[in-house]
C-alpha cells in the first residue's frame, strides 16, 4: 500500500472532533463538507444566513448566527472567507470566532489575505492562548469539491500538525512553510506564477488562431513536451472554446496580485511581468469579466 494511501486511512481514523466552518463560498462550502463527511460535528457560520441552513440540509450539523457562537466550543475553527476586512470582522470584536474560543484551540485561515493580517491575528491568537495557522490554498473550485486542494502553512510547528490530519480530508498536500505569515507569502508566488503562466498560454493559443492552426491539436502535441502546464491540462481547450464559466473569477485573482504588489512594495522585489498581467486582468474586467475565470485573459487578444 502507498504512503498516501496509508496516511488517507489515518486521517479517516480520527476520533470525531468539534469543529467550527466561517465561510460557506465556493471553496468553503465543500471543504466544509469534507469534514462532515469525515464524521466531524460541524458547525458552520456564513455571512448570508440561507447558505448556512442549505449546507445543514445538505451534509448536517448545525449553522450559528455569528462566528463566536460557531466557534463556541470547538477545538478547531477554519476560515475562508474574501479579504483582510472581512478576516477581521469574522475574528475580532464581541461577535468574532475569537471571543468564543477556549484557551488551547485553534484558528485556521484558509482565506487568500495579506502577510501583515495573518501576523497580526496570530499576535491576538496569542493573548487569547489561542493557535493561529494561516492556510491559503490552491487547487480552484474543482479542487475543494474533489478533496484535491494544496494548502501552504504559516505558524508554529506543533500547532500545525495538530491541524494537519482535519485539513487532509479535503486536501492532497498540506506543507507547513515557515512561520506565521509564510502561508500567504507562498500563496502570492503561487498567484505570480500562474500570472504569467496563463499570459503565455492565452498568446499562444491566440498566435496559433492567427496563424491557421488547428489549437486543440496543437495543443495535444505540446502538452506533451515541455510547455506542459496545469493551465494548458485544464484550461486549454476551454480557452479555445471561449468557455470561460469556471471557479476562479477575474476580481479574486485582481485581489490576490494587488496582495502581491502591495508586499513587492514593502520587500523590494521586482515583479514586471506580473504587474502588466495584472493591468491585463483590469482589461477583462473594462469588458465584462469580472466573474469570468482567470483564462479569459485570451478574451483581450480577440
């Protein structure tokens, strides 16, 4: 039997723990899921209150009407919700998780936030004796509903594998980086390389059209090469097709790159290519394509 295979079997084996979900979107509400499934009692909160009580109806457990009552109780609460504001305003105050978390559980945050509020949580985690990972993950939509994800870890070591084996139920790597903050640092390499990546691919399937080629060939025989690239394996023909209805939306991607360039700014690193890409992005948006996937990059080309 395979090492994964072996590792899959024991997170199964978990004894049943009391869990906290904030953030039913695309991405929460599956991963949400996965733990229910996994025979964890979850308790989930959303912002929108109808999402909660159809994620009860769908996978059980119970919803609460704010993050404290959630996390009342559980020895894990997760997080995935849009940027650093809304972080805030599900964590702090009288009504936020960490009011109503005790000494010894732990906060995990799944959103894709800046590197400044992750250390900033983790530093009241603290006064409150509370842990605090911060886990952005990649892997899209398909990736959350599929178990698939990648999550990239900031935090103290002992705490992340304590949380480690949960967040294997809907993940296929989890990989503590450094400490707090390291997550989403990673996650901004993750976001610079894709960048580039789904540029290159949008101007060679556009040079290829130009040209009288027929793409989905093309693109069969290098796939095969060395321009290989989970852009091209699943987003490829769809660009093609000018399908572009997928998970990942052209204003979350515009959010993670002003992320990156915020923190280019504060460490001095150059990003050129990213920062055109990301104008390029601000283009797809001027034509509508605000909800559009990230590949509809090719879109401007046309």
């Amino acid at each position: 039997m395979s090492t994964s295979s072996i590792q899959a079997r024991e997170y199964e084996q978990l004894a049943p723990q009391k869990i906290a979900f904030l953030g039913l979107g695309v991405m929460g509400l599956p991963m949400a899921g996965h733990l229910a499934k996994a025979g964890h009692q979850v308790t989930v909160y959303n912002r929108t209150e109808a999402k909660a009580k159809a994620w009860v109806a769908e996978f059980g457990g119970k919803y609460a009407t704010t993050p404290r009552e959630a996390a009342n109780g559980a020895a894990i609460v997760f997080c995935c919700v849009g940027n650093d504001d809304d972080l805030r305003s599900v964590v702090l105050g009288d009504d936020g998780a960490f009011a109503g978390m005790s000494a010894g559980s732990v906060f995990v945050d799944h959103t894709t936030a800046s590197a400044n509020v992750a250390r900033e949580l983790a530093e009241v985690a603290k006064q409150h004796q509370l842990g605090f990972i911060d886990a952005p993950v990649s892997g899209g939509q398909a990736g959350a509903v599929n178990g698939a994800l990648t999550v990239m870890c900031g935090g103290e070591t002992n705490t992340f594998n304590h949380i480690k084996p949960l967040a294997m139920h809907y993940s296929k790597a989890v990989t503590l980086v450094g400490d707090t903050g390291a997550g989403q640092l990673a996650k901004m390499v993750n976001q610079i390389c894709i960048a580039g990546l789904v540029q290159g691919l949008s101007e060679g399937i556009a040079f290829g059209q130009a040209a009288g080629l027929d793409m989905k060939l093309v693109l069969d025989v290098i796939n095969k090469g060395a321009a290989q690239s989970w852009q091209m394996d699943n987003r490829g023909t769809t660009m093609v097709d000018d399908k572009f209805d997928f998970g990942f939306a052209v204003d979350w991607m515009r959010k993670d790159l002003s992320l990156v360039m915020d923190e280019a700014r504060r460490n001095g690193a150059r990003v050129p290519v990213t920062a055109l890409v990301d104008q390029f992005y601000a283009d797809v948006q001027k034509l509508g394509g605000n909800r559009w996937d990230t590949s509809s990059l090719i879109k401007r080309l046309r």
